[in-house]
C-alpha cells in the first residue's frame, strides 16, 4: 500500500553579512509534518567553504522504514534572501541557491519549484502554491514576502531507504564577519525515533581558518576532533559559550550516538581584533591590517606566512610576539619554504620586503 505524506527538508539557515547590509538564506532539516514511523538510522552532514565563495552542502542520510511501502512528498524549503539584496527567483530557482540534486536509493529524482507565502502550505500531501505573476506582494527587490520550497516525490520502500543530498549556496564578508551560518539540528527529534540513531558532523572551512561554534547542542570542546593540524579552545562570543577553532590544515568532526539535538549549529567567522598588535590566522582577515609604522611590525608582518605554520624564530623578538597570539602553534620541525607558500602569501610577502 502506498500513502502520501509532507516531509519539509529546510536543510540550512545562514546569515551573511554584506558590505552594507545583510542576506538570509534559511531553514533547516529533513522534517516530518505527520510521519511516525520511519526513523533515522544514520545522518552524514558535511559542509565545505569553497575559495571563500560558496559552501558545498552534502547530507547522508539512512532512514529504516519499518511498515509497508510509501510514496512521499519531500520539500526543501529555503527562505528568500532580506537585506541590500534582490531575493527575486533567478531561473525559477533560489537566488543564492545552486546545483540542487536529491538521490534516492541510487536514482536521481525530478523536482519542482514552488512559492509558497506561509508555513502551512501543504494540505493533503501537496504543495499550496502560488503564481508569482498574479502574486500581490512584493516579488523584487530586498523585501521578498514568499519562500521557495523545492519538492519532489520519494518512493520509500520498506526497510532501509538512502538519501543523498546536495546543493551550493554563495557567501559573502562584511566588516564584522568573514561568514557565518547555521544549520538546524532539533528537526531531527520530530522522527519516528525522536533523535539520529547515528549522528556524524564535518566542517571543513579551509585551511588557515578561525571560526567559533556555539555550545548550543554539545557541551565542551572535547566533543570535536580535529582532523588534521590545529587547535580549539573554549570561547565566549559576544556572551556565547562557545569553542574557538584556528585550523592550519583539515577539518572538525562531531560524533554522536542516539544523538538528541538540543541546539542548532551556530558558526561564525569573525574579523576579530583583539588589540592594536593582534594579526589574524585567515588569509580573509589580513587585509584589515593596518600599515606598519616601524621597522619591527614590518618585520612581523612579512613573516606571517612562516609563524602560520608553527615556524620557531631565532629572533627572540619575533618569537615572543607569536607565541602570545591564541592560533599560534609551535613546530620544530618546519623548515621555511617560499616556494610552496600559497600566491596570496607570496604577493604578502614581496609587500612588506
């Protein structure tokens, strides 16, 4: 027998500040509206910062179900952008929102996109939408007052069911922040088990990165493993508790069995300063340095690159200025090379000769 039913997949909400202004782009996770039974036996999420420009967005997931066969509904619902932005469709399609694919059980499905102007546009199974040429409120500009729900149907069979997920969505850095986004974890407890039977988190944000997450649905920074050279440490954000990442190399992994989120995931990259002698670890932050004014800043500066990978100065004065910086790491065993710095940093380097 096969029934019907609305399954909304908000898969992310991030918030992205502009130069001179903001963009929104939300939602979250796979969500049943009426479904009971079916649970989630596994979820992978990973999310991967492109060149600084776009975050890949992949989800795994294994959901068991344990009655008869079922044909679904399934929306990914995304939040049309506000702020100095136009949020008007591009193709039809989200305006920030790229390369969106949805595989079930190793076939690739169709889907539609539609507008829809509240949250409770499903009824029976489907989709309420409306026609966007006779839609009387505002279409254009930074003001849009419809999201877009992307649907498509999904044949669960009984037993063990595979979702692969993907899509891209653009970034873009302010004065306070380089990026920052989140992604809402707590649908997951509106399942059929109540939690993700096997939960798994990587954040892979590039190399050379600080960023903060908030402890909203973890308790300390053991929780992380870095996967590759780096470091964390425990962090208040703005009166937030949260745990500070500097990553030369590798990306952050969270685990978690029977995993009942309490919290959303809360990430934020911050043009942090802490004081008029504090130089960054991004790539993304050194262009708010300030100019060197002697011959000693001049000094640090050019080596940047160098203390980045741990480099132990001989220069004493170089060295005690590094190791009082939080995301500086020790490492004997690095032996500078400018050939295999990145262009960036060898362009940083010829500056302050």
């Amino acid at each position: 027998m096969r029934y019907k039913l609305l399954i909304i997949l908000t898969a992310f909400f991030s918030s992205i500040y502009a130069n001179d202004g903001a963009y929104f782009f939300s939602g979250n996770q796979l969500i049943p509206t009426t479904e009971t039974d079916i649970i989630v036996s596994k979820e992978i999420l990973t999310l991967k910062k492109i060149r600084n420009q776009f975050i890949e967005v992949t989800v795994y997931y294994e959901f068991y179900n344990p009655g008869n066969e079922k044909e679904i509904i399934v929306g990914f619902e995304a939040f049309a952008p506000e702020g100095d932005v136009n949020g008007a469709p591009k193709n039809g399609k989200h305006p920030y929102m790229r390369d969106f694919t949805v595989n079930l059980n190793n076939e690739i499905l169709k889907y539609n996109v539609s507008y829809v102007n509240d949250t409770l546009y499903s009824k029976n199974g489907k989709i309420q939408s409306f026609d966007l040429n006779t839609f009387e409120g505002v279409k254009s500009g930074n003001s849009i007052e419809f999201f877009y729900v992307y649907h498509f149907k999904a044949f669960f069979k009984k037993g063990l069911n595979i979702i692969k997920h993907t899509y891209n969505y653009d970034i873009s850095g302010g004065i306070g922040y380089n990026y920052n986004f989140e992604y809402i974890l707590t649908a997951a407890n509106r399942w059929g088990n109540n939690q993700i039977d096997d939960f798994t988190l990587i954040i892979d944000n590039g190399e050379f990165e600080t960023f903060n997450i908030k402890k909203s649905f973890f308790e300390d920074n053991s929780d992380w493993l870095i996967n590759g050279i780096g470091k964390k440490k425990n962090f208040s954000d703005y009166g937030q508790e949260s745990v500070k990442f500097y990553i030369q190399k590798g990306n952050i992994i969270f685990h978690k069995e029977n995993f009942k989120p309490t919290g959303e995931l809360f990430v934020s990259s911050i043009h942090n300063f802490e004081n008029s002698n504090y130089i960054p670890f991004s790539y993304y932050s050194q262009g708010r340095i300030s100019e060197p004014t002697t011959d000693f800043e001049k000094k640090t500066l050019r080596n940047l690159p160098f203390a980045r990978r741990g480099y132990v100065f001989n220069n004493k004065d170089l060295q005690n200025f590094y190791e009082k910086l939080d995301w500086y790491i020790p490492n004997p065993n690095y032996t500078p090379d400018v050939s295999i710095l990145t262009e960036r940093e060898k362009i940083w380097i010829k500056t302050y000769k």
